[in-house]
C-alpha cells in the first residue's frame, strides 16, 4: 500500500506526509496545502483493496494488462485470467503471487466472461474472440497445461463467444454466442451433443433492406442448472407485438423488447419462442413486454419500442432451485425456478450501461449472493462488489472497487476474486469470504 501511496505522491508532483484518522480517511499534507479524503471510493481509485466483514481482504496479484475476467480453481490454489486487449491468459499461484503458466488464449475483444474453470479443476476455457475464421474456444488440461479442445463456430455464425461455462460434475460444458445460441460438448470427446439457433443472422441484412427485421436475440449469459439435465439462457430480443413471430414478419416499427429467461431441458428440443403461446414453465419474462411507444407525428415511422435492461448475468443456487439475474442498467433479481417466483429485488438500476451486473454467484451453502457491479469513470472503472441475503434480498456489504466486473469465487475454500485497474495499475484481488 505504501509504495502505490508514494507512486501517487510522485504521480501529483511533490512530496506527501500521510495519516490515517479513524481507520477510514486518509489525510495528505502537501506542500501547497492539505488535502482529506475518504479510503471508500477514493481509495479503490488509488488501488487500495477495501475490506469488510464479510469480504477480508487476501491476496493482491500485480498484472501486466487489464483483466476483463478471473477464474478460481476450485481447490482455491491458482486464479487465472485473461485481458481485454492481449491475447494471453495468465495463471497464478495464489500464496507464492508467482506467474506459473502463460497461455495462448482470449482475443483483442474477448468478453468480460470469457474464462472458466471445470468444477473438477480438470479443464480451463477461454473465448477466443470473435474471428469466425480462427479458433473460437480454447480448452486446456490443468494437470499438463496441453491444449485438449479447440472448438470452432458452424458456417452460419456471426456472433462472437460470451459466457464459457460446465455443469456440475463437469461432464459437460456450453458457450453463448451474441446472436442467443448456446452450443454444448461432451467433456469426455469434446464433440457437440446439442445446440439451439435463437438468432437468424444468415437472412438480416435482406431483411433490413426491406424495412424489416426477424427476430433479433442477443445471449449474454448461459448457466447449468444444479442437479437437473437443464441450460438456462438469457436472451434479449425484439418481438412482433402481435405475437406472430415469424421470419420476416415484423416492421421495424413494431417491435418491442423483451428480457427472458429460456430453461432448455437437454433431453428434449429447445423451447419455441416464436409463437403466441409460450410455456410458462419453460420462458419467464424478466421484464415482461412493454407497451409499444405511441407514434410520433414528427418522425412517422420511427420505432416505437421501449429498451429494456439486457440481461447480463445467470447464477444459479447449488440446490438449483433459486436464481439471480442481472443487467447492465444495475438490477438484480433473485426468483423460484419452478414455479418462476420473484423472491426479491435486491438492486434497482438507474441509467443503462452505467453499473451493469455482470456477474452474480451464490456462495456455497446457497445462503448469500455475490454480485459484482461495474461501473464508470475510464480510465479507470469504478464498481462494486455486493454481498446480498439470498432470502431476504438485504444487501449486507458492499466494497468500492476499480474493476472490470468479471467476478470469480471458490466454493471449497470461500476466495472471492476480481480483476482491476486502477490509478495504481492492473491487479487480480482476492478476497476470503467470511
């Protein structure tokens, strides 16, 4: 902390003598005057690592680039992570802080929930970008550090690979793509077993051109369900309002947006999402459909839908009957799986893409949420992370902390890690939980 301190005193110019007041400010006394300031989000800037009661700070990694997204072995012995711009990812002994493998994965825009480790510990996955004519997926044996998988999209993909992810007993894994598809492999072969095509990217721009538009869905986040043979996919999308979806049947000026959760039992066919009647069972409205906009005199022809929050984040309890979802507007929602139950409503986002959600996890005995949230203020992002009784909904902690949103935690040894940048530079924190 000192030495980040004496890089700030450096970085304003002049010499700095500091003083702590009551555990939680920081006095500087400069040259040209005296300054006081708070260590809560002011210090999160600066790269100091909050604590709290329930979150007690760990570990510090420095980083070279800036992590977008961490992944804990599940023994709680390695974090890795990938960067937003470099297409490496890095593994870390946590108690040594020594680099112990670099790999060739992630791209120049891998996504913030790109990286993910096997619950066995046995296999690391990372997004590789979106380059439909390279490697889409990449997938390492952590015994050997060998590269045992590399997965490529079908012909028709224009997406790009966003949430990497394994069931329970890592038999199987899936990854999302941005047009609302999901692709899942066999672990033990690494073929494909199963896929569902919600996007219809091969017949857009025809459509677009005559002032039409299909049914658009964009996937950010796909999650097993715990315990059940089930996926569930977030998917944001523009729907008739009528309710006749069919190809190439909706004007683009009456569509509206609709936030939905889709839980697709493996053993059967995706549920359809392009008629009237849906299945309550297996679609739940986030948000339900809005009301179409009344039409403007002054821009005849202009859409009339309303934006609702794209939902970012799945995270299901280990009992897998509850749970949370997140968005970019800052929302977060714990329900019932079965039937679909609003529990609570823990955060109410304010302003769209400024605080997203982007990861929500349950800790171990399913008893509270973590949730990381973004925030703004480049260079640097200032966030939070929020601990939440999955109950209730009360929130009971929350840190400040300069981060890129991709929150990681191990359930057998309760680490909590995210990926930061700040004035202080890039670094992987670490947290006990409790």
């Amino acid at each position: 902390m000192l030495s980040e301190l004496k890089g700030f005193s450096r970085w304003i110019g002049a010499p700095l003598r500091l003083f702590l007041v009551a555990g939680l400010s920081l006095v500087l006394l400069h040259q040209r005057g005296a300054f006081a300031f708070d260590l809560g989000e002011t210090g999160a800037l600066l790269g100091i690592q909050p604590g709290g009661k329930m979150l007690r700070p760990y570990a510090v990694i420095p980083e070279t680039f800036a992590p977008t997204s961490v992944a804990l072995s599940p023994d709680g012995k390695f974090v890795a992570d990938v960067g937003m711009y470099a297409p490496i990812v890095h593994v870390w002994d946590i108690q040594t802080k020594a680099l112990v493998r670099t790999l060739s994965g992630g791209g120049p825009n891998a996504d913030r929930h790109a990286i993910a480790w096997s619950p066995d510990g046995r296999y690391l996955a990372v997004c590789d970008g979106p380059n439909p004519s390279s490697t889409f997926v990449t997938i390492w044996n952590t015994a050997t550090w060998n590269t045992v998988a590399q997965l490529k999209p079908g012909v028709s993909w224009t997406g790009s690979c966003i949430s990497p992810t394994f069931n329970a007993n890592s038999t199987l894994f899936a990854y999302s793509d941005g047009e609302g598809d999901a692709f899942i492999y066999s672990t033990s072969t690494w073929t494909q077993t199963h896929a569902t095509r919600y996007g219809y990217a091969q017949v857009k721009d025809e459509l677009f051109k005559q002032h039409l538009i299909p049914t658009t869905l964009i996937g950010e986040q796909i999650a097993f369900i715990p315990h059940q043979p089930k996926l569930a996919i977030g998917v944001n999308g523009l729907f008739s309002d009528n309710g006749d979806n069919t190809l190439a049947k909706i004007r683009i000026q009456d569509f509206v947006s609709t936030n939905r959760i889709i839980v697709w039992n493996l053993n059967g066919q995706p549920p359809d999402i392009e008629h009237t009647i849906i299945d309550p069972h297996k679609v739940l409205l986030i948000y339900g459909k809005q009301p179409l906009l009344p039409p403007n005199p002054d821009y005849p022809g202009a859409p009339r839908s309303r934006a609702d929050p794209v939902i970012d984040a799945i995270g299901f309890a280990p009992d897998g009957k509850t749970f949370a979802t997140g968005t970019e507007s800052g929302d977060v929602k714990i329900w019932n799986l079965n039937p679909f139950d609003l529990i609570a409503f823990p955060l109410h986002g304010t302003i769209p893409m400024r605080g997203e959600i982007r990861t929500v996890l349950f800790t171990a005995d399913g008893g509270h949420l973590l949730a990381s949230k973004e925030g703004s203020g480049y260079p640097n992002v200032l966030g939070k992370i929020v601990v939440i009784e999955a109950k209730t909904g009360a929130v009971e902690e929350t840190l400040p902390v300069a981060n890129y949103g991709g929150l990681a935690y191990s359930g057998k040894t309760s680490l909590v890690a995210i990926g930061s940048h700040s004035l202080g530079g890039y670094r992987i924190l670490i947290w006990k939980f409790r």
